[in-house]
C-alpha cells in the first residue's frame, strides 16, 4: 500500500457509478491515508472551465476518478449527438486540464465499450480503440470519449502524467437513472415492468431482444475502478468486464427482470425501434492477469437489488 496522504476527488459522483463508489468507500473499501471528496454538478459546472478551476483550486485534489458526462442509453444517443460530444469534449478538457495545472499525480477516467469499432472481430481488446469508427448509434459519445485516450497519451508523452482509463461495459444497478426515453437497457426494463404490472398492461421490450451485452453491476465496477486507482500503473486502458461467456441477450435480461418483478403479463416485442450494435464483446484477460481473483456478483442477484432498490426508492429514484 502506497502511504502518501491521498485527496481523492470523484467527479460525477451522485450517478450510477459515482454513488456506488461512494457507497464501496462508505461501507468499509478506504484507506485511513485516503480522503475522499464526492462532487456533482452542484459543486460546479464542469463545462464551465473557470467553475472547474474553481473546485480544483478548493479541494487540491491528489488523486482523481473522472465519471462527470453526459450519459445515456441508446435512444438518447441516437437523439442528442451534437449536445453529447460537444458537452463532453469540454468537461473532459476542463477536468483534465485542471489535473495538469494542479499537478494531480493520477487520474482514472471512465470510456465505455461503445468506444470500439463497429467492424473489428471480436472480442475487442485495449489495444483496438482507434482501428475504425464506432457504431454510428452513438459516434457523438464513443468519439468524445476516444479523445479522453488522445488525452491521456499526449499527457503521458509531453509531461510524463499518469492519466488513464478504465473501459466500462453496460453498467447498471442502484441509482442508475430509470428514464424510459434516456436511460439504458435495464434501469428501462425495470421501470417498465414496473409500470405495466401496477396499471395491469403489456411489457414492451424495444428492439428484436437478440442483441447481446456483457453487463456489469455498478457496485462491482466500483470496486475495481478503487482498485485501478490505487493498484494500476499503466497509462493504456484497462477493460473492466465479466468474461465474454456472460454476455446476455436482451430478451434473457429481460427475463430476469421480468422474474424479480413478479410481472405475469404479456410481454410485446416492438421491432420498430432501433437494436443498436449487435454486440460488443470485450476481452477481460488483461483484467484477469491482473486480478484473476475477482468475483463478479451474479448477474441474476445484482438485477434482484436493483430491482428491489428501485421498489423501494420509486418515489425519488432518477425516472
Ligand atoms: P450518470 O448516472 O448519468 O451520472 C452522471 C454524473 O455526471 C452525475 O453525477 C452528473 O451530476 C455529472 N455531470 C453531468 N454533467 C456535468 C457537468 N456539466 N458538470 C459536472 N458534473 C456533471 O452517469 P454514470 O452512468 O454514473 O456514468 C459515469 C461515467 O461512467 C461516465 O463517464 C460514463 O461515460 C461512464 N460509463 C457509464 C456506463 C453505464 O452503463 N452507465 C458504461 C460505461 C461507461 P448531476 O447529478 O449533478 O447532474
Ligand atoms: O443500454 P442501451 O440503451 O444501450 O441498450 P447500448 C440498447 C439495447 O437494448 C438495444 C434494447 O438493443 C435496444 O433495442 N432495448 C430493449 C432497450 N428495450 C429497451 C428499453 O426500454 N430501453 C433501452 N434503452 N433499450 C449504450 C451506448 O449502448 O451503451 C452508450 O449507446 C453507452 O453510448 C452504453 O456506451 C454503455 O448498450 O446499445
């Protein structure tokens, strides 16, 4: 364990990701050398380059995990494309930026899988980010995020910075944002399901349900960015993901949530709307040779917790 005082600051910290690393560190995963600092929007614009310097100035941060974006699931991406990329290029400017004038000695960004080529063979590893564009479902957000690893390389090569990233799949569970229209798959699934079994009507699943995701619970996702906080060295990206013989379908995720919610009604197959990309299977084994260990929580008992948690917090969850 590194013994130098840490002021960890989290950007983004009250959505899906954020909160569950909020919720990791609360419930015992901190060092007594670590003090952490949790920020959202309220703390400051991070589009807003002097409001970022601003909290970069107040907290002096040594160490930071970078989640503060613009998110959505697929049918916000295919909606707001201009908004996604321009908004994130700039916050990721600003954060960055602020970690270099600050003299922040790591900072761990989060990409998503939809940064990977659309016509690579699969499975996708860190080495294949940039070999061709991404799926034109959501180029606004998987090429604002591609810059993050322009970013870092050119932090690395000019002034030797430790800046990384960490290449998230399909997140999901406590907190996530449960919006129909916005949100992703399964925080969507869930609240539908809920919907249709309070006012007795049919479930409509978007899409054919054939295409395949590798999903991932927040809470774990939170336990290993913590770790390549602390733990990873390198500045290339690192894929946190379950291994590719868990990726589902939708239709099979569906059936679980369908499960947890004890919904008995009729479920519809809406084909009019987009499947997005097929799949987009990535390769853990460079996670594994680092943490051939780590025990990912049951895709079946993660979705009964976030399907428990959004029964229970209906009134003020994200919808
Ligand atoms: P989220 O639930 O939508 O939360 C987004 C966070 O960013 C919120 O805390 C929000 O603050 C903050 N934010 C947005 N615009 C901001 C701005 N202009 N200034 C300051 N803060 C701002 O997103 P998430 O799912 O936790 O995603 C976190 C990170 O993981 C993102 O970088 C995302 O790209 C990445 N990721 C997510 C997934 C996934 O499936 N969810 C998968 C791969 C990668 P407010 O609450 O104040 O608005
Ligand atoms: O999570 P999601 O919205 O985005 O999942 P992606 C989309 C898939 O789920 C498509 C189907 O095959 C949809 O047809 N689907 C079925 C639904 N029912 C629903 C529903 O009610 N809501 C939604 N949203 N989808 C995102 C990227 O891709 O993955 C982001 O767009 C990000 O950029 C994220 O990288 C991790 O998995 O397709």
């Amino acid at each position: 364990m590194d013994n130098n005082n840490k002021t960890i600051l989290v950007t983004g910290s009250t959505g899906l990701v954020g909160s569950a690393i909020k919720y990791v560190v609360e419930n015992g995963d901190s060092y007594t050398n670590e003090k952490w600092i949790f920020v959202s929007s309220k703390d400051a614009d991070l589009c807003d380059k002097s409001q970022a310097k601003e909290l970069f100035e107040k907290y002096q941060p040594t160490h930071v995990i970078h989640l503060a974006a613009v998110v959505g699931g697929l049918f916000h991406n295919l909606g707001y494309s201009t908004d996604i990329f321009r908004k994130n290029v700039v916050i990721n400017d600003n954060v960055l930026g602020c970690c270099h004038t600050f003299d922040v000695k790591k900072v761990v960004s989060c990409l998503s899988t939809c940064v990977f080529p659309d016509t690579i063979k699969y499975p996708f590893d860190e080495t294949m980010i940039h070999n061709g564009p991404p799926h034109d479902s959501n180029f606004g957000y998987a090429y604002a995020k591609r810059m993050i690893d322009v970013l870092n390389k050119a932090f690395h090569q000019t002034y030797g910075h430790l800046f990384t990233a960490v290449i998230s799949t399909n997140a999901f569970g406590p907190n996530d944002n449960f919006s129909v229209k916005d949100g992703h798959v399964l925080p969507g699934l869930i609240h539908k399901t809920y919907m249709a079994k309070c006012q007795n009507t049919d479930l409509i699943i978007y899409g054919t349900g054939k295409p395949l995701r590798q999903f991932i619970y927040s809470r774990d996702l939170a336990t290993l960015i913590i770790w390549a906080l602390r733990e990873y060295k390198e500045m290339e990206p690192i894929i946190l993901s379950a291994g590719e013989e868990d990726e589902t379908s939708i239709m099979e995720a569906a059936r679980v949530i369908i499960k947890h919610m004890q919904f008995h009604g009729k479920v519809n197959y809406d084909t009019s709307r987009s499947d997005g990309q097929f799949r987009k299977t990535a390769s853990n084994a460079k996670l594994r040779r680092y943490l051939p260990n780590f025990k990912f929580t049951p895709f079946d008992e993660a979705i009964r917790e976030t399907c428990d948690w959004f029964v229970k917090n209906y009134e003020n969850a994200r919808k």
